[in-house]
C-alpha cells in the first residue's frame, strides 16, 4: 500500500501532538470515495484541533483538517467516478473521520458536493466552511425575510474567515454593513470588502442589557458569549442575528426581552450537519455572489508543512481572512 503526506494528531501525556508525517493509505478510514487532495484550508477549529485548545478531534490518530477539495480517484458510490472535482466540508471530518490535511482522503460520497461551474478546487477552499458557513447564515436572514430595506447589518468578528466573508456577501446583497472588530487597524480591508461602518469589538462586550438602543435588522454572529447577547439586545424589531460562531465563548449571556418584546430571532447555523440540498444550495450562490476579486483580497496561501503555525495563529487571532493550504 502507497503511503502519503499528511497532518497527524496524536493523544500525548498533556494534551496531543500534531506533526506532519507519512501516513499509510491502508489505515485510511470506511468510506466509498478515495479523493486526491489538492487544495484544504484553515478554519478557526482547525486552529483549535492543531493546538489542542479545545476537544475537537474525537479519535486518535487523526489526520487533521476539516476542509477538502480535489479530484476523484476512486468511487463505488453511484454518484461519483473517477475525475469528479468534488468539495467536502463538516460531517466530523477532522474530528472523528481522517481529515483533510493529507494527500489522499477517502470519505463517504453521501458528504461530497461537486464543485460548482466557474469554482477551481482553490477558489473552494478560499471560501471553506468559514465562507460556506457565512453563505448559510444569509441565506438563513432571506428566508426569515430580512431585507436590506429593514436596515443595517452587524457583522461580528468581521476581519476573521466567517466574519470577512459575511462581509463581502452581505454588501453584495445591497445592505449597509457595520463591522465589528477587535482589529481597528484593519478598516481599509474591512471596508474594501464592503463594510460602511467599521466600530470597535468593545462596544459589544460589556454586559449586554436586556434591550438596548435598536441599531441593526439583522446580523451575522461568529463570537457568540456577551457579543451575541449584546448583537441581540440592539436588533432592531422583528429583526434576526444568524448565530454561527463561538470564537467569545460558548455561554450566552442574554435575556428573553429581545424574543418577547421585540421579536427578534435567533437563527442558528449548523454547517457540520447541513443536509446536502443546502449545501448545493449554498455553494451555488456562493460561486455567483462572492466577488472573486474579492476572494484573492482577502486570502493567503500556505503549503502544508506551514499549517501547524498557521493553526497556532488563528487561535490567537493573528490571521485576517482566509488561508488556503496547497496540499498537492
């Protein structure tokens, strides 16, 4: 059996180990597709699967990465042949099945989408589950019926992956963006994807108060804790937060006023589990409203023996945008 580059995490005496390594392709895991891996990227769990900063990874060993995009080599699904492009993101990838940072991956084909017309397996990855994620959370806004004519936008953790994108999408969408950052200094990026407002992350973070001054109609949240709650409390009547992210925390310290008096929703994102319909959905709209210019603008590549201190640097919230990873 041939042998690969790949990313392996191991449980260690304090923690767990990540190094990249040669993997052998008889130990892959149960899957009916065997994908070449061309291109993968770097998400905020990613980060935190490499750091071992939180109880991603589910078994051991496990090849990290939750991200795929390449080309078919093998299939005894029906869907599938050889030579498919083909994306895959969520479905524990990276986390209890053999992930993404590695050459070949071999997963079920129930979890693949293929990769849309006018999208190369790169462009897939620039947009990841952070943008498939932010793709989710307007298409969430659309079908509450949330209008740019309702009002603004707040998007939280703007500079970030999910924030970056939300941005980009929702300024695409006709509405008035404010973004939110604990990253000032990036405005000039911030605004050339789209925002009209840039505040500072710490007018979100004092204890929220059960209602407060109404601001937005609706929202894209990836901090979650005392962001959210106050992302709630300023949203303005019948409006809606789509909720995505736990970079803040996982507690919400809220209260039930926004929902009762205002009637305000929050909507909750779950890209992990998303039945494919939607994700065609959403990666389809994706290849036709993110702007591809855009898309270079706010990404970086890396090669793989890079991704460790990448994933170091995303945890600590030094990584603007998005990094795309050339596996092959």
């Amino acid at each position: 059996m041939a042998t690969f580059k790949a990313i392996r995490i191991d449980k260690a005496e304090n923690g767990t180990t990540a190094m990249l390594t040669q993997f052998d392709e008889a130990d892959l895991m149960e899957g009916d597709v065997t994908v070449a891996v061309e291109w993968s990227t770097l998400n905020y769990k990613d980060g935190l699967a490499l750091t071992g900063k939180a109880p991603v990874v589910r078994r051991f060993p496990m090849i990290a990465g939750i991200d795929l995009a390449g080309t078919v080599m093998s299939s005894r699904h029906p869907k599938w042949k050889a030579g498919d492009k083909v994306v895959c993101t969520g479905w524990g990838v990276g986390e209890t099945h053999l992930g993404a940072y590695a050459e070949t991956a071999r997963v079920k084909g129930d979890w693949l989408v293929r990769l849309p017309e006018g999208l190369s397996p790169r462009d897939a990855m620039a947009i990841g589950t952070a943008g498939f994620t932010a793709m989710l959370s307007v298409l969430a806004l659309e079908k509450h019926g949330i209008t740019p004519g309702d009002g603004p936008a707040i998007v939280t953790g703007a500079a970030g992956g999910v924030g970056s994108v939300a941005v980009s999408l929702l300024s695409k969408a006709g509405y008035h963006v404010i973004a939110a950052t604990g990253r000032v200094s990036e405005s000039s990026y911030l605004k050339d994807l789209g925002a009209a407002e840039i505040i500072d992350r710490s007018e979100l973070s004092s204890t929220a108060k059960p209602l407060a001054k109404e601001r937005w109609a609706a929202g894209v949240d990836t901090v979650g804790s005392t962001t959210l709650a106050n992302a709630l409390s300023m949203t303005r009547r019948h409006g809606a937060i789509a909720a995505c992210g736990n970079a803040g925390g996982m507690d919400l310290p809220s209260s039930v006023a926004p929902f009762i008096l205002r009637g305000v929703c929050l909507l909750g994102i779950d890209s992990v589990m998303c039945p494919v319909p939607l994700r065609e959905k959403a990666w389809a709209r994706l290849a036709i409203d993110l702007d591809k210019a855009k898309i270079t603008e706010m990404t970086r590549e890396i090669p793989l023996d890079a991704v460790i201190d990448a994933g170091a640097e995303i945890v600590a919230g030094k990584i603007r945008g998005r990094v795309v990873v050339k596996v092959i």
